[in-house]
C-alpha cells in the first residue's frame, strides 16, 4: 500500500473513533424534557374536495368543454336526464316575531279554513297573532297556516327581500316561521349566481345550474315541513336578489336537466377549489358512491387558493382548539390516497386520541383538508453541560424542507447556522453540538422556527 494511501487509512479509522466517542458521550446523557412545538400548516384548494370543483368547471369552460363533457368528468359514469316538475319547500327564516310582506300589486292570502283575502297594494306587517287588514280596510284574524301568493307576473318581497313563488307563515312555539314555496328551477335561479361568479363562462355556469338543480332534489328534507334550507346547510339561495340575467339563461338553457347514475338522481356534491385533485367520497364522508371518484384537476392552478399557507400554531393554541387536557407535542395526520388528511393524532404529553381529518379543518378554520402538516420541536436538555463538552440536541422536524439548527449566544436577532439536520422517516432529527458557553438553539425552515432552548454551560 502507497505510503499516502495508509496515512488517509489511519486518519479515517481516527476520526470514525472519535465521532463514535462523541455519539456516544452525547447519548448518555439524560432524556431531554418535551420542548414546545409550533405547527406549519400548508395546503391548497378550498372546499370538501368531493364532486366537481368550481374552478376545475371553469378552466374547463375555458378550455371549450361543454357543461355535459364538464359533469361527466367530474361526476363518473353518470348520465344527463330531466327532472319532473316540482314544487319546492325552502326555509327563509323561523322563530320570528313580526314579519312584513308585500307586493308592487295586489295579492292574496288563503288561510287554513280556506278563506282567501285580496290585499291591495300595501305592507303587511304580521305577527303570531296573524292579524292583518285586508281590502276595505277590514281586520282579519287568519288561521294557521297562511299562504301568501302573488298577483300573476308579480313577486312578492319578505321583509324587503323579493321571492318568487308563494310565501307560507306558520306559527311555532309562538313566533312566525316563513316558507317559500316555489318552482324548482325559479328556486335555481335564486341560486347560481350565489354559488358561481356570474361572470364566468356560459358552459360552466350550465354546469353549475345542472348539479345546484340535481342537489336539491337529492336533499329534498323527509318528515319535516320544509324541503331545503337557504344557506350554506344546503345552497345559499337569495331569491330575486340572487339572480343575475346570465345565471337565468344558464338556468333556461338547461331547464329540468339533472344528472342521474343507474336511472337516479345522484347526489352531486360541489366545491370551489380542489387544489389540484378531487377526493373520493370515503376519503371525506366515510361512505363509497360510484360516481364520487378522485380525478385530477389541472384547472385549478387559475384559483387563488390552489396553494395556501403557511398558517403557524403553537403548541398550547392546539391544546386550546382541540380542549386536550395536556400539552402537544406532536401531530400526525393519516392521509387519503387523494392527499387529504383523513385522521389526526395528536400526541400530548399524556397520550393520543385520533380525530376525523374534517375536525382538523373545521376546528382550525382551515380552507380544505387537503393539507400538509409541518412540525418542528426542539427538546430541552436537562440541566447544565461543562464547557466543550458534546451534547446530542434531538426533536421534530417532520413535513418541512431543509431544516437547519441555528444558535444564538444572545438570544436576539443574531442567529448562526450551525449545520443541517438529517431526518429519518419519522421526522425525528438530532445533531450533536459542543457549547462554549450558555447558547439558544433553535430548528429553522423557510417557513417557520422552532421555540428557542436554552442550554446551560457549566465551569
């Protein structure tokens, strides 16, 4: 063997020993106490992810798709047929104690005898005791249930907001509750431009008129005196208020038009933004439907959502949202084939419990589930090191790039990169250091640091 090729031999075989020696010293040393962890939360897309995303029908619009090659994508397997004519029963408001109605003609108001009364142009202003004036000034004690209806060609207008179709008073538990009874696609054009920007191309807006209309039938209420809610619990539906003259032609365009799968209605699940893959139905709701399959969504990079975050959270501020009895140390989410969160651990210094992936979004107020979380804790080690002496620093750097242990011997603005950490597949990281004096450390990404430590030198 070459002279110089012993000497690099020799050397080698030194410094493996002495960074075995040093391991080693650092690794007898006492568990570290949990430190403080801060949690990166990034993602993208808005909505539960299930169906057609708003913004994947737009850019497919865009892209000269028609409404049908538009539902067919994101709905699979399903079929565009007609929906009968129907009658629906839509909640406008309850448990109220005075209401007014009125119209820009005469209108009329059956009660539950039967009796009808013309009303002239005029406000009524009615409370649970329905008494009203009606034509000649007369007053009037209706009975329950009263159903106002319009003159022919007027609408009429509830508490200054006008509605097609009739208005349905009925006293419970002594306040007025306010039905509006109304055609299925007059119900649909209170509703598309609520949910889709008017403005947006006509194809994608016929989309949208086609799976509000087929929603609707699919979540028509059983056993209860009202059909749909009008808000967010089903569509946001804001009568004539809510129309817009290219919503109603994507609403005529496409009139009676549902989508069905094997023959019937099918439950068409919608979305504004994807992020850039839709979910299959179990990943979110926990139940298989045929036709609510995970497909790409390229489309979605034109939404201002497609990726969001970072959103930052501490540590106690998990424990606060969540009501864990003790800190947090750690979070893990299990995710979908899709990419969403599908279930939470959250590890505290007393144990785990696991959360449904939906209770991470809603507790935290995020935009989707589909999200990434970063963790990064530094563990405090315990007691004080002699100067120079090795210490092994460990913690959590999980779900983040490139993270780097950083020192500061002040504690202020100043900080030093110390070196990069290597992570295993666990997210555990730990980099042995040998303070010359009482230092802070830290765990540094682009996004986020960690809470600082502070180690102690000794004499």
């Amino acid at each position: 063997m070459p002279l110089a090729c012993s000497h690099v031999v020799r050397f080698s075989i030194v410094l493996a020993a002495i960074v075995a020696l040093v391991a080693t010293t650092a690794s007898a040393q006492p568990t570290p106490t949990t430190g403080e962890a801060v949690f990166v939360v990034t993602g993208g897309g808005w909505g539960h992810g299930v169906g057609m995303p708003q913004y994947g029908a737009h850019g497919m619009a865009l892209d000269g798709r028609t409404h049908e090659q538009i539902l067919k994508y994101f709905y699979t397997g399903i079929e565009i047929g007609r929906a009968g004519t129907k009658k629906l029963r839509v909640l406008l408001a309850e448990g109220r104690p005075a209401v007014t109605i009125s119209s820009k003609g005469p209108f009329n108001v059956r009660d539950a005898a039967g009796k009808v009364h013309k009303i002239p142009k005029a406000t009524l202003t009615l409370r649970p005791n329905l008494r009203f004036r009606a034509a000649k000034n007369r007053l009037v004690r209706g009975k329950a249930p009263l159903l106002v209806r319009p003159g022919t060609g007027r609408t009429l207008t509830f508490d200054g907001h006008p509605f097609r179709g009739d208005l349905e008073l009925a006293v419970v538990g002594g306040f007025l509750r306010v039905i509006n009874v109304v055609s299925l696609d007059a119900y649909i054009q209170g509703v598309v431009a609520n949910e889709m920007p008017y403005q947006w191309p006509s194809e994608a807006l016929e989309a949208q008129a086609i799976a509000a209309r087929t929603y609707a039938l699919a979540n028509v209420e059983k056993g209860k005196p009202y059909h749909l809610f009008a808000d967010v619990r089903d569509q946001v539906y804001r009568g004539v208020e809510g129309e817009t003259e290219r919503t109603n032609a994507a609403v005529k365009s496409t009139a009676g038009q549902v989508v069905l799968y094997g023959g019937k209605i099918a439950t068409t699940y919608y979305f504004s933004s994807s992020g850039g893959r839709t979910a299959n139905s179990e990943d979110v709701f926990g139940f298989v439907v045929p036709y609510l399959r995970s497909r790409p969504d390229p489309w979605d990079e034109a939404s201002p959502n497609h990726r969001w975050g970072p959103l930052l959270y501490g540590a106690r501020t998990i424990q606060t949202k969540f009501g864990t009895g003790a800190r947090v140390s750690d979070l893990v989410g299990t995710m979908t084939p899709s990419g969403r969160v599908k279930s939470l651990t959250i590890q505290t210094l007393e144990g785990a419990e696991r959360v449904p992936g939906t209770l991470l979004r809603t507790t935290l107020g995020l935009r989707s589930t589909y999200a990434n979380i970063g963790v990064l804790r530094l563990d405090r080690p315990q007691g004080k090191v002699p100067k120079g002496a090795p210490l092994l620093l460990s913690g959590v750097a999980r779900g983040l790039a490139s993270p780097v242990l950083a020192s500061s011997v002040d504690g202020g603005t100043t900080w030093t990169k110390v070196g990069p950490l290597a992570v295993d597949s666990g997210g555990s990281v730990s980099h042995v250091v040998m303070p010359q004096r009482t230092t802070r450390y830290r765990i540094q990404v682009k996004e986020a640091v960690s809470p600082p430590i502070l180690v102690q030198v000794g004499a």
